[in-house]
C-alpha cells in the first residue's frame, strides 16, 4: 500500500499543504466545503500521515524551544508573545529563552537540545550561519521567524518572513519621494543575508530607482534598544548634521533617534523625517506618531506554529511562508 | 539522627535563610569567609537537605510553568524575560504563559496541572483571589511575583515584592508637594488586595497625611494597554477638564494619557503633571521623559528564582521578600 504524503493529499484535493494541515489540526479557518473535500480525499488515499507521523515523530515529551535574540526589542518580545499563544492547542511543551541581540542563539540552541532534549525549535529575531547550517544537520523541526531562511539557502529549516528587501526599499521611496536626499539609515551589521541585510539592500534599489545612489556615509550600525539608537543618533548628528531623513529599521531605533533629535534641538518631522519598522503599539502612541512598515506579527506567530506543528506532528518537509508588510504613514515623516 | 533543614543551618551559621540558599546554589553573590562559615555548619550537621530534598520533590522531569497576566504590560514582560533570564543554571524547564489582564490564571494554572503535569508556578503580574487559595492547598512551590502574598492571607506560597502602599503614597505626595489637588489617579478595580489595590490605599495615606481626602471620582479604571489608557483618558479629561495631575499606575499608562492629553490641546507637564509606575526603559526616552516609581526588576527576577529554587529543590518553606523601588523625577512633573 502506498503511504501517501500530506503533499500527495494537498495535490489530491487541489489545495495547498497549508490547508490539508489546518484540516489536521481542526482549526476554524478552513470552509467546510473545503474541509469536506480534504476529508474525502484522506479517506480515499487511507491517509494515515497524522497518527503514522505522530507515532514515528512524536512522544509525549515533545519540548519545543522558542529562542529570541533581541531581549529589548518590543516587536521581537510581542511577536514571541503571539507564538506562544498560538502554541495553547499544541501537544507539545514549549519553553522560550530571551538572550542578547549580540549572543549566539545557536549555541543557546545546542546548550537547550543537550540540557533538555529539545526536539524542535523556533527561532525569533535570527540570523543565519554557519552554526545555523551545522544545527540544522541534526534534522530536527526548525523555523526560524522574521529571517527568509529560502534566501539564506539554508536547506532543512523552514521560515516565515515578510520581504523585508521589498519593504526596506519602500522605506527609503517614502523619504525620497517627499524630497529627502540626505537619508541616514540606522541598521546593523549589513556582510549577511538576514532581515536587516535585506532591508538595506532594499534602501540601495530605492535609490537606484530614483537614478541615485546611497550615500554610504549616511549608514548607521548601532544597537536596537532604545539607548543604543540614543547614543548612535547623538554621535552620528554631530558629525551629519545635515541629515533630513532618517529610516531606523525598528520603531525602538527610530524612537531613540527621534528623543536625540529632540535633545539637539531639531524637531520631528519639521526638521527631519524618521520612519520606522514593526509596526509596534508604542510607535502609534507615540509622540510624533511613528510612520512605520508594519509587520503583521499574528499571522507570522499562526504560520510559524503551523510550519513548526506540521514538521513535528505530521513530518511534512519544511516550507518558506512569506507574509504581507504594511506601510503606515503617520506624523513622523513630512 | 537529626535532619538539618535549611532554617536550622541558617540558625547555626547566624545568616538568613537566603545566604545559605546562596551557598547551595553556587551563587557569586557570596563573600568566602560567608561561604565557608555556612559549609562548615553544614559539614557538621552532616546536612544533607540539598541532595536528600531533591531526592524526594525533585525528578529530572522538574517543570515551572511561569504565568505572566498582562501580556500588553512592558514592564511584566521585560520581568518575565529577566526570570527567564535567571532560571538558565536551574536544573527544572520552565514554560511560559502569557495570558491578557483580564484572564484568569488559576485556571491556566489548572490547566497546566493537567497538560503537562507542571510541578511549580510562578505567577507574574497576578492578583490573589479565592483561586489562589485552592490552588495553594495542592502544596506546590508557588511565588507570586509582585503581590504580596503576606497581605493577602495566602499560607502556602512566596512573595516576592515591592511595598505597593508606600510607593503609592510617594507618588501622591509628589505630587501632593507641588500644590496640585485636583489630582486624578487611573488605576484598575481598588477592592482586592493586589499591588494596584496597595497603591491606592497609598495614596489615600497621602492625602490622609496632607490632611485631605482623595476625590474618588478622580479614581479611573483603565485598562493596562496603551490604547486602553488613552480612551480613558479622552473620556475622563472630557468631564473632568480641570484635574492638573496624574498618577498613573503603569508607565504604560502613563504614556497614553500624555498622548490623549496632548491629542485634546494640554501640555504635559505646563498643564498637566503625569507620574507613572514601573520605571520601564521607554519611560527614560518618551518626550516628556516619564517621572516614575521605578521596580528593580533584576532584583524581583533574581529573588523570584532564588525562592522558588529553594521550594523545589532544597524544600525550604514559602518566603516573602521585599524588594526596594525607587522614585525617578523626570521631566513630566512640574
């Protein structure tokens, strides 16, 4: 008898592998004509993948752990938050470990899989390595959340992002379209192919759009906490005074730079215009209220716990989810 | 022969408790001359309340579930991640649950129970209520972060806590100080006796103190969210227009007035004055910089550990600890 694959089923019914496992794990989101349709095909192909997998894959102690670099960082803390409420229904225990946005979040992972027996892994806020590589040769389930792993070719682990190069790009349009000419982008380091690397690869096509190019000057590494965008703003404005424009590639970074503007005296926007990305509730309430690229941090939390649920529970292969950004124009860009 | 209990070895040595939790633990925070004093009793008593304690409460399986009411709340979030932090050398797993302010934790707590056969709690953000003392008669090591337990009757379970009463009066009279009276206070439900119920009951002493009595229909029950905050205050500011002064008991909190204060025209401090609570890392760069009664988070995290470690592994009795905050004037009072 042929077993057949949840893809095999997901090919049956003319639905996506999305689908076939939300019908699996009976969530609401699915019609029932849909559902219906899913079900009749399981039936006929004596689908076993569920229980089968489940016996292969999963005992008991499934432990999944959570890893989240950037412990300052709002969105990352928010966006960790709605994993773990998505993981409320999951057979699995989950345990989240916050470290440093400078630590190595693949050592904490080989520490958690000797110490704990993890068997699964969700990365929030990651970079992709070397160490990245050798983790994923374990073949363990492994997603990593924000970074595109797809980019990184990283070929055993799934991920769920959003274009971070197209949305970085629609950062930088935004400042040029009103007339900035003098952007400064506050990042980090930009050698990767992580979401920040992205992003400012993204800034580089906005200028070449617009038949410019990007004065590399105007490029900022700094720290994403609050502080850290303080202290890299009043040592950058110092030196680029001229400044006009300024693109954080987190709304904690732009709201650092904009109390240094403040503090040097040149107002937001009236002087220079900062957008920002997340998306976060603090940017919206914030004075000015932040323009920003918002991320949408419940659908990326549902995906990668369905990405992460269907790799463990059903032993489907691992799969690249991208998911829509929004632009949100508000006070802090003129 | 006698068994020695922590408690007995704390005597004998002339420390605390805590120190000689300290020394079991392996923790630095220890001078040697301490140290080798308490390991010397212990060796005399032939104490064996580490290994044997765990030998009866402890198994590899060890879990901690960590329940975090207020999942909007930056300032319960950033203590969570602390705990967190903290509970990397300890030998249990510990899972975290991050609920909304208005759920019920005890009922997470039972859940968890069943789920996954959690035999530890820490509670973040919880208020103590009749749920708490069934669940406190299970007899499981149990801390209650931010509460104290002590004023609350709960026998079986730790604290780990400011002293909410004198940190509420100390706002008050800040403000108290600087001629207001029309002082309004945007708190939660004030009957129970949580940490919001304290400080107001702080700032009755306040008034009390000045000789004056609290407008109690200054009292705003809000919810601990920005956005919860900011219609609050639109709705208040809108009846009660000539109020100069708020405490509000989050820095959260804080911030949505200032912004539904500066939406309907009112400068924050000329106006209005605005202290908040916590000392949350956004409060140092929010324009106006938030004057605030500020937690030591890293200390409530590193007790919280410390006296739950000492439940679970070295069976010591439940213990209260009360941590010192510190009031932070910044630019939103005048």
């Amino acid at each position: 008898m042929k077993i057949y694959t949840i893809k095999d089923i997901a090919q049956k019914a003319g639905v996506s592998v999305t689908t076939v496992s939300r019908v699996l794990n009976h969530r609401p989101d699915v019609n029932r004509e849909t559902r219906e349709k899913v079900e009749r095909v399981m039936a006929a192909c004596h689908f076993v993948g569920n229980a089968n997998a489940r016996g292969l894959k999963q005992t008991e102690g499934d432990l999944v752990a959570i890893i989240v670099r950037g412990h300052q960082n709002p969105f990352l803390n928010a966006l960790a938050e709605s994993i773990l409420q998505h993981t409320k229904d999951c057979r699995a225990t989950f345990l989240t470990e916050f470290i440093d946005e400078k630590a190595d979040e693949f050592q904490t992972a080989l520490r958690l899989l000797h110490e704990r027996r993890v068997n699964g892994f969700i990365f929030v806020g990651s970079r992709i390595d070397q160490r990245a590589h050798e983790l994923s040769g374990l073949d363990l389930p492994m997603v990593f959340t924000t970074v595109s792993a797809q980019q990184a070719g990283l070929p055993s682990a799934a991920s769920v992002a959003i274009d971070d190069r197209a949305m970085g790009r629609l950062a930088a349009q935004v400042l040029l379209e009103r007339g900035h000419r003098k952007i400064a982008v506050f990042g980090a380091s930009r050698t990767g192919s992580d979401s920040l690397s992205l992003r400012y690869l993204g800034v580089r096509d906005a200028f070449t759009a617009a038949g410019l190019s990007f004065d590399e000057s105007r490029y900022v590494e700094t720290r994403f906490s609050l502080r850290g965008a303080y202290d890299s703003a009043r040592a950058f404005f110092a030196v680029k005074g001229d400044t006009t424009a300024v693109f954080a590639m987190s709304d904690t970074v732009a709201m650092g730079v904009c109390r240094a503007l403040s503090d040097i005296g040149r107002r937001v926007p009236e002087d220079v215009s900062v957008i920002g990305f997340d998306g976060t509730e603090m940017g919206k309430y914030y004075t000015p209220r932040l323009s920003t690229i918002e991320q949408p941090i419940e659908e990326l939390a549902s995906q990668t716990v369905l990405v992460l649920t269907d790799m463990l529970e059903h032993g489907v292969p691992p799969r690249h989810v991208t998911v829509e950004a929004t632009l949100r124009l508000r006070e802090s860009v003129l």
